[in-house]
C-alpha cells in the first residue's frame, strides 16, 4: 500500500494543517491585542508551515509588514499591521 494514500497520514496531515492554521491565528490574535510586535509576527509569520493554498496569501502579507517595518515611523506599525492581519484573516476565511 502506498503510504501517501494512508488514511492515517490523511488524518495526520490534516491535523497539521488545523495545528498550522491555529498558530497562523493565534499569532495574529496576539499582534492585535499587542501582545507581539510586528517583529514578533513577521517571525511567527515565516516560521508557520501553511498549507499550500494559502502560501501565497501569507507570503504577501510577510512582505507587507516587512515594508511597513522599513518604511513607515514605529509610531505606526501596530495600526498598518493590523490592517494586514485583517486583510490576511479575511483573504484565509477566518472570521
């Protein structure tokens, strides 16, 4: 039996998934409740195994905040992130 057709790595595989979208979330959560800065959340950001359909999402939303932390004053960076972290959580399907 192949053992990429396993149900249990199925299984398996979507629960990293659900493990990987959580964390995805929750460093999001903590950006917006000031918890992390946004450094804190590019990091959490690249460290995040997504799943493949959103890669693209979460990459875009990395870059963002890397120009935001490049090019804006700190005095600002919580205020543009969140508007990130929104645009991320909407484009993923959270609510």
């Amino acid at each position: 039996m192949n053992p990429l057709f396993n149900t249990t790595n199925l299984r398996n595989t979507q629960k990293d998934f659900s493990i990987s979208m959580d964390e995805l979330i929750e460093a999001c959560q903590k950006f917006k409740d000031g918890s992390y800065s946004i450094e804190d959340l590019y990091r959490r950001l690249s460290w995040v195994a997504v799943p493949n359909q959103i890669i693209e999402i979460v990459s875009a939303a990395e870059r963002e905040l890397e120009l935001i932390r490049f090019t804006e004053l700190e005095e600002v960076w919580h205020d543009k992130g969140i508007r990130v972290i929104d645009d991320l959580l909407k484009e993923i399907g959270y609510r």
